[in-house]
C-alpha cells in the first residue's frame, strides 16, 4: 500500500543521522549514501528518472505497417505496461508529423485524410498510474503507397492453331491494395522480334497468326506511383507441316554433256513460304561432291550413272522430303566444237595475218569419237568502208591447212570443213565477227561474239554461230566456245 503524501514528506525531513538530506530534485529512488569519516559528502546514488513504482515502458506500434496516404491508421499497444504495485496503468498518446507536434491529435487513431505520401508520423505513448508516469513507447511510420499486387500472364486457348484468335489473359488480375486505378501496357513479340503492330492489344487477331509462330507478351501494370510490377508468358501456335505437291527433273535420260535439274514445288496450310534443300544421289550414294543444290552440273556425270534427289521442303518450323525419279546418264549425240581465231595486224594497220582453228567432236561421247582438227591460215587485207567505226575491218582469204588439220571418218560433218574459202574479219566496240565462205562448194559459216577486250586484245564472251554445208541440213545441236585474240600495232580507228 502506497503511503499518504505527508508521511513521505515528514519522513524526507528527519532523517536518523547528522548527514544533509539529499535535495536532488529528481531523486525518487532510495538513498544509498555513506558518511565518511571525515564529515564529506561521497554521494554515490544511482539515483534514475524513474521511480522503481512507475509503470514500465509498454511496446507499441502502428497498423497497418504501411499505410497509404488517405488511409486511416492507429497505434497499438503489442506489450502493454506493468505497474509494480497492481495498479491499473493508462496512456498519454503524443504525435509528431515530420517532426512537428500535433497537439491536436490525442488518441491512438490518425485520420487518413490527415496524411499525405511521404510523411513520416510518430507517437509516444506514455504509461501513468495516477501518480507516476512510466518510461515512454514510441513508434514511427512513413506514409506510403502500395504497389499492385503480382500476377500472372496466361493465353486463351493455351494451344492456338492458325488462323486463331490468340487473348492474353492475366491470372489472378492485377489490384491495387490502395484503390489507386491501374494503367496496363502489353508489348508483344513475334518470333523473337518486337511487333509494334499489336502493342497494348489484348487479342492478337486471327488474320496475324500463323502456324509455328512463337508470340511473347510482355505485361506492365502500374498505379502511377510504383515502379511498375511486370510479367510475361509465352505461346506457340500449333504447326501444320508443309507438303511437296512435285519433283522433277528437266530429263530422266539426259546426256553426258547435260546438266541434271530438278525443280520442286510446295504449299504450306498456315501461308509459311517453303524452302526447299537437295541431297543427290549417285549410283546409290550420296554425291557429296556436288553439295546442295538444285543443278547436277554435267561435268559431275559419266555414261550409264543413275542419279536421283531427295527433296526436303521447310517452312522454318517442320519439314518434308520426298525423292525425285531416276536419271540415267546416257552417251552425248550431237557436236560439240571449240574455236580459235588469232591475228597479227600489220604496224600500218592495213593488212593481217592468223590462224583458225576448229576442233569439233560429233556423233559420241565427250571422251573424243570422231575428233576432228581442223586449221586455217588467214590473210587479211584492210576494207575500212565495211565499217568506218570499226576498230579493224578485214577482208579474209582462209586457206585449209591439211598437214596441221586431222578429220575421221569418211563422210563426217568433219570432212565437209575442209576447204578453202573468203570472208571477212571486223573488230569493233563489242562485238567481233567472223565468216568463212567455201569456195568449191555449198559452204557457209558464221560466227559473232559479245566481247570483252582486254589491253592484248583478247576478246572472250557470249558468242553465236551457224553454219551450213552441202548435203548437212543446219546444225541446231551443237555447242562451243570460240576465243579471238588480236595482238595490233597500230589503231586507225577509234578502240572502244
């Protein structure tokens, strides 16, 4: 039982020994002083502000822990005081906003229309009996607003096919603890690369997808004050492999001196361009040599080789193949002949001398049945009235060199060649001709060539020929390369 305050008061006043009373002021705790000897004062108190019968601190805090700005919010007392003697304890609340007292505010509850983002709020709650007060709890909050909650990004229908409507869906949808409204950005990519077209879009149309794609959405949700919470997810739209609707090769028995094409087509349900890729095979095996590509060059073929393709069709997300018949390489018939036309023109430019020389193979295979050599001298004389713009213009006489020239059998094409004859020889610009007529019979040869020159007047390029011999009719299958050289001292006339 607490003792009357004059009791406590008539007892500080006569004390039991000659020692000065003790006038600390805020001395509430029992003296514990010593007399020395020699009559001095060697006050060593432990004396505290607090007197050991005050109620002891409580432990407080504020709820909610963060609240928003416009939120109410209140102190609450998680240990409360105790007093030592029984007594019932109450509490003073004091609050300070930024610092500032709030004298206006006496209870454990804030208004939320008192506070405002950013602010920092503190409360002492002091502990009384009636009598004495205890030590101080304190708690302090800042005002702050809640970012929205988490989500996930999903899609509807989960497997979409092409031509499919593809609908993001958010699972479980975005709130905002404080009821802040919410701004939702959707950014998509299409097979890896942003797609501007359905930014913020919510549906990606049917018309915009396509089997084998791959769409990503990536989703921002904010409430313009958080930094914004952001998921994503990503779809795949089901396939539909392509199909090769043909293979074919340009012929099933092409000759030694053919190349070997192959052309295929293909179509792909979801609208995907197809590609195709080629593995040939040669006599079984697989012509590593010869690589992927839609050409078989005929310098890869032999006589009685059998090649065929595997074609695999792609669209970028599955593929097909399919083999292509069976060609079988059979013996070339026809001709094939080279030419060389060479002329040395005289320092004056006004006449020329060369050669021709014509090897051709006819009626067999590349290796050289029926091969023929045949060789010209030329003698030119200078016309330029043929052709003022002409570099070289020339009147020829060719004259058969038998001794150098080699024919086979009896009645060839080959020995129809052999003659001599009268033509002509122009050089100019880009083009050179020459032609050959026979003089003892029915006998005509043409030849003309789209040139490059080079500074030795080496002429080479696309080249067109014909020619006509009695009892021949025209030949229409044959083949060749002719080369012009000219090696010229003199220019007369302008040199394109």
């Amino acid at each position: 039982m607490r003792l009357p305050l004059a009791l406590l008061l008539l007892a500080a006043c006569t004390g039991s020994d000659d020692k000065p009373a003790d006038t600390d002021a805020d001395d509430t705790a029992a003296d514990t002083d010593t007399v020395d000897t020699d009559d001095t004062d060697t006050d060593t108190d432990t004396d505290t502000d607090v007197d050991p019968g005050a109620p002891s601190a409580p432990v407080v805090a504020i709820t909610p822990a963060a609240p928003p700005a416009g939120v109410d919010f209140a102190v609450v007392v998680v240990t409360p005081s105790e007093d030592p003697q029984g007594d019932l304890v109450g509490y003073r609340y004091a609050w300070t906003e930024d610092g500032a007292a709030r004298a206006d505010l006496v209870g454990e509850n804030v208004s939320g229309a008192e506070t405002a983002d950013g602010e920092t709020w503190t409360v002492t709650v002091t502990p009384t009996d009636g009598v004495l007060d205890g030590p101080p709890g304190v708690a302090t909050v800042t005002i702050g607003n809640t970012a929205p909650s988490a989500f996930g990004v999903t899609f509807s229908p989960a497997a979409p096919v092409d031509d499919e409507d593809i609908v993001l869906v958010l699972d479980p949808a975005p709130v905002d603890p404080d009821g802040d409204a919410l701004t939702t950005s959707v950014t998509w990519y299409e097979d890896g690369s942003l797609n501007a077209i359905h930014q913020d879009k919510t549906t990606i149309e049917a018309r915009y997808v396509s089997g084998g794609e791959v769409f990503r959405a990536v989703v921002s949700v904010t409430d313009g004050y958080n930094a914004a919470v952001v998921a994503e997810g990503t779809v795949t739209v089901a396939n539909n492999p392509p199909e090769i609707t043909s293979v074919v090769l340009s012929t099933e028995s092409p000759a030694d001196n053919d190349d070997i094409e192959v052309t295929a087509r293909g179509t792909d349900e979801d609208g995907a361009t197809v590609s195709f890729s080629y593995q040939w095979f040669r006599n079984g095996v697989a012509a590593t040599d010869v690589g992927d590509t839609a050409i078989v060059p005929a310098s890869a073929t032999e006589v009685g080789d059998e090649w065929y393709v595997v074609v695999t069709g792609s669209d970028g997300s599955d593929t097909v193949s399919e083999d292509s018949n069976v060609a079988t390489v059979i013996p070339f018939v026809g001709a094939i002949y080279t030419s060389t036309f060479t002329a040395r023109i005289s320092p004056d430019g006004t006449t020329g001398t060369g050669s021709w020389a014509y090897d051709y193979l006819s009626y067999g295979g590349r290796s050289g049945t029926n091969a023929c050599e045949l060789e010209w001298t030329v003698a030119l004389t200078d016309n330029p009235r043929a052709c003022p713009d002409c570099t070289y213009t020339f009147d020829a006489t060719y004259t058969y060199d038998a001794a150098a020239s080699t024919t086979t059998t009896a009645g060839s094409t080959c020995t129809s060649f052999a003659a001599d004859g009268t033509g002509s020889v122009t050089y100019g610009g880009r083009r050179a001709d020459f032609t050959m007529t026979a003089r003892d019979r029915s006998y005509y040869m043409y030849e003309s060539m789209y040139i490059t020159a080079s500074g030795t007047r080496s002429y080479s390029g696309a080249y067109s020929s014909s020619y006509y011999a009695y009892g021949v009719e025209s030949e229409t299958d044959t083949a060749g390369y002719t080369t012009i050289t000219a090696t010229d001292y003199a220019r007369r006339y302008t040199y394109y």
